[in-house]
C-alpha cells in the first residue's frame, strides 16, 4: 500500500509522455517494477 505522502513524492518524479515513463535521474527501476509504479500512480492522480 502506497502511502499519501510517497504518492505525492512520486508524482513530482514520475512522468508519462506517449505511455513511456520517463524516471528523473535518481530514480532506476527495472521496466516490471516501472509498470507497477505507473499504475500505482495512475491511480493516485485519479483520486
């Protein structure tokens, strides 16, 4: 379960252009690991 605050931290570093996602430096996961996070935060961003 992703807490509100790692949320919000993850939505200052996570970006999405033409569904590829984009890490800002400092941020390396695998692609599973990258898709998980994706969906993580499309549901944050919906809330």
């Amino acid at each position: 379960m992703f807490s509100l605050e790692y949320a919000q931290f993850l939505q200052q570093r996570v970006y999405k252009e033409d569904n590829i996602l984009y890490m800002m430096p400092g941020v390396h996961l695998p692609e599973k690991q990258q898709k998980k996070l994706l969906e993580k935060f499309e549901e944050v961003k919906n809330w």
